[in-house]
C-alpha cells in the first residue's frame, strides 16, 4: 500500500506546490491585530482541505475567543492501532523589513527550485508535507494510523494559550507519540532526526530617567543617560571568554557527553562554508566548545533588539528619557528557566545605578529538552526518512526552542519525534525565507512513509 502512496505523491508534485502557494499566500501574522482576519481565514482554508481528505475537522477558538484559532483534524480512530498527534503552525513572523525581499512575501515565488515566501519553511510548507502525505493515504483505503491533527495560531508570539488548551482537551488529543516537523535537515540531502532542543527566557529590559528627552547640550554630562547605562549594564552580560556573567547560569548544566560529541565531530559540518554563507570572516563564542557544541548544547545570552533616542534622517541632538532591549537566553538541560529568569532580574538590578528606573519583564520561559535517541519511534522515523530522502539520517541537537515539545510531554505525558524537512539556509524569520522543492517532495513522501512505520508502534 505504501508504494500506491508513494506514487500519488510523486505524482501531485506540481499540485502540491500550486496548493502551497495558495496556503502561504495567506498573511497569517499572528502579532498584527490588523491581521486577525486573515488568521481565522488562513486556519479554515487549511481544514477545507483536510475536511475535502475525510478528515472530522474543528478550528476551535482560544483564550475565551480573544486568541488565534486552533484546527484539531481526526482520522476515524479504530481501537488498537497506535495514534499519532501531529502538531504544525499556520502562523507567520511578521514580513519587515519589506524593501529586502526580492520578491513581495505573500505573493510566493518559485526561483532556483525554491518557493520564497513567508512561512515557506516556518511552518506552512513543513504542515504541507504533512496534509500531502494525509490526502495520498485517503486516497488508498485510509490512513494506517489513528491520527490527530493539531495546527495552532499562535506559536510565532509564544503559544500563549496553547498549554491551556491541551489541558482542557487532554483526553481528545491522548495519543502514543507526537511528531513535529518545525525544524531543518543538517545539509542539503543529508536529512536529520532532531533529538534535543535549547530552551527559552526572553526578557525586556527598560531604563528609565527624566520624564522627557533633554537637549544633549543644556543637559549632557549633568544627568543620566539611560542608553549609556544600559549599554553598560548589557555590557557586563558576558566576560572575556564568552562566558555568560551571571551568577549560577551554569550551575545546572548538563556536560556535553564524549559520545555526542564524537558523533557531532563526525557530521560533515564544513566550518569555511558556514562563514562564506553568512559572509563572516570569523566565529565568536564561548571558549573551549566547537561552534556545532555552542549551537547544540551551550547556553547562551543575546541582545534581540536595542531601541532609545532619535533614529531618523540626520541628526537630532537629545538625551533619551528612556532606553530598552529585548534579551534572549538560549538554555539547555537542566537548567531552570523560572531560575534563570531570577538570576538574570537579580543580577541586573544589582549592577544598575540607583539614579535611573528598572523594569524588566519575561515575555516566555521554557526548558531545554533531549529524548531518548534508542526508542522504538526514533528508529521507526529513521526508517521513513530514509524512504523518503532516500539516504539514512543523522542525529543532531537544535539551537532554537520549540516550546509545544515540553508542554506535549508535561500535559500529555508523551515523547516527541522532530522530523524537519527544512534547510540550514531557508531564512527563517528573515526576508527572503524558502522551501525547497525537493524538501517539500522528500518531506511529504517521508510523511507518507512515517505513517505506515508508526502503524507498528504498539
């Protein structure tokens, strides 16, 4: 049966893509209150699809009608066979800055065998290997397995009301093991299974002084500047070595094993080729670690953005009334967030000067996570992905933080497999972003191929 699958995949691959269009041609901006109609468009256009497939589709509200709709998809479950819950977005980053993209980012695009368009990778063209994969089997007598399928709104502004949601329908969404495809390949046709995350505290730091700017000539020198004391409070996040300069940031680290990172050392990660495409001429980070350790399972602290003062044409000679920056630290097992988040308040706070006001505030908080890289479903998923690629895969940790893994395991109480068709050059979350037309054929035939293998989960 999996071959009739397959064949109907190869088959639709210019279809899939003329549906893919369509689907990211939706401006599903999840943060623009502007584009809130165009969520709720974007989820029902998504379930028309899956409902045309026989699946039971519901796009249920969020947050008491105030969040971003959810679609849960429902196979006709039949008692002992194994239930997969698979998860995806539909939501989009927000396109800025619009004078970079080659071409308008919700008008895709294919070039150099590439569709361009905003959430080309993250997510839309991930979730669409998935409903190809979903439609070919519906096609030949129904899936093998029991599925649910659950794509939310709002993972691109922190999931707000996600963990809500999967408490008040646990016993709808129960399933044996997750799959998420929200994550890349390693290389170019060499596929990946992920098995281990960084988490997330993203904070907001503020400081403030006088209630208005001043003239930087009447005043400079006599009162305080909150974008040079911040600057210098920002300044102290970090030492010589790279080091993140907190107190207690790594106390709970968990040691980079030998075995992984043998296993890492053996990737074929070409360091002159990862500079050349970010157009570097050096890499910085923590001392003592190769840059595929600090990627994996190093910890992290970065500035996301600065904003203070005049930042228009010319000049304007002011001393701002206040000055902020988004900060972002990447966390890895088994550091606490909620610890680190203290820490990190704390340690400010005590380095900031009393002639200015302090606020900081946490936007998001979650875990670093690794599965098990020897269980039943990871050598299942190896197994499809090389059906799919046609090549067998790599293990690798993730540098970025998918935070739906820890509340799928603390709520549902089931591991997660990562399986990401994506690329290390898809830009994500910047102008310009893609998805190659071969992730996305691979993608849905590994799709395809996964189902059949997590049939004989139990």
């Amino acid at each position: 049966m999996l071959d009739d699958v397959l064949q109907t995949i190869d088959s639709r691959r210019h279809q899939a893509l003329a549906a893919l269009k369509e689907f990211l041609s939706i401006p599903s901006v999840s943060t623009k209150p502007e584009h809130r109609a165009d969520m709720k468009r974007c989820a029902q256009w998504l379930a028309d699809h899956l409902a045309f497939g026989g699946l039971d589709v519901k796009v249920m509200p969020t947050g008491n009608g105030k969040g971003h709709p959810i679609l849960v998809a429902k196979n006709k479950h039949v008692p002992g066979r194994p239930t997969v819950l698979l998860y995806g977005h539909y939501d989009v980053q927000p396109p800025e800055p619009l004078n970079l993209w080659v071409t308008p980012p919700f008008e895709p695009t294919v070039r150099e065998n590439a569709v361009y368009a905003r959430g080309a990778a993250d997510d839309k063209g991930q979730v669409w290997c998935h409903v190809e994969a979903i439609l070919a089997w519906q096609a030949h007598q129904g899936l093998p397995v029991n599925l649910t399928m659950l794509v939310e709104g709002e993972e691109e502004i922190g999931s707000e009301n996600l963990a809500a949601f999967l408490t008040e329908h646990r016993e709808q969404l129960r399933a044996d093991i997750a799959v998420v495809s929200d994550t890349n390949q390693f290389a170019r046709g060499l596929p990946a299974i992920t098995y281990g995350l960084r988490g997330l505290v993203y904070m907001e730091v503020t400081v403030t002084a006088a209630d208005h700017d001043l003239h930087s000539g009447l005043y400079g020198g006599a009162v305080p500047n909150p974008a040079n004391i911040l600057c210098e409070l920002l300044a102290t996040l970090h030492d010589a070595d790279g080091r993140v300069n907190i107190p207690g940031f790594y106390d709970d680290v968990v040691p980079i094993s030998e075995k992984e990172r043998q296993m890492w050392r053996d990737l074929p990660f070409d360091e002159k080729a990862f500079l050349n495409d970010l157009k570097l001429t050096s890499l910085t980070g923590e001392a003592g670690y190769s840059t595929l350790e600090r990627k994996y399972a190093r910890p992290t602290c970065d500035i996301n953005g600065l904003t203070s003062g005049y930042q228009g044409a010319g000049a304007k000679t002011v001393i701002p009334s206040t000055a902020s920056a988004k900060v972002s630290m990447r966390l890895v097992p088994n550091q606490n967030p909620i610890a680190i988040n203290d820490a990190f308040v704390q340690t400010l706070r005590q380095r900031c000067p009393q002639c200015v006001k302090l606020d900081i505030t946490c936007f998001s908080h979650t875990p670093g996570i690794v599965v098990p890289i020897d269980s039943p479903a990871m050598k299942l998923a190896a197994e499809a992905i090389e059906i799919g690629f046609g090549v067998k895969p790599v293990l690798m940790r993730e540098g970025g933080s998918i935070p739906v893994v820890t509340l799928i395991k603390s709520t549902l109480g089931i591991d997660t497999l990562l399986i990401g068709f994506g690329l290390p050059d898809d830009r994500v979350h910047s102008p310009n972003e893609k998805f190659d037309l071969d992730a996305l054929y691979h993608g849905s035939r590994t799709a395809a191929a996964l189902l059949e293998r997590l049939a004989s989960l139990r």
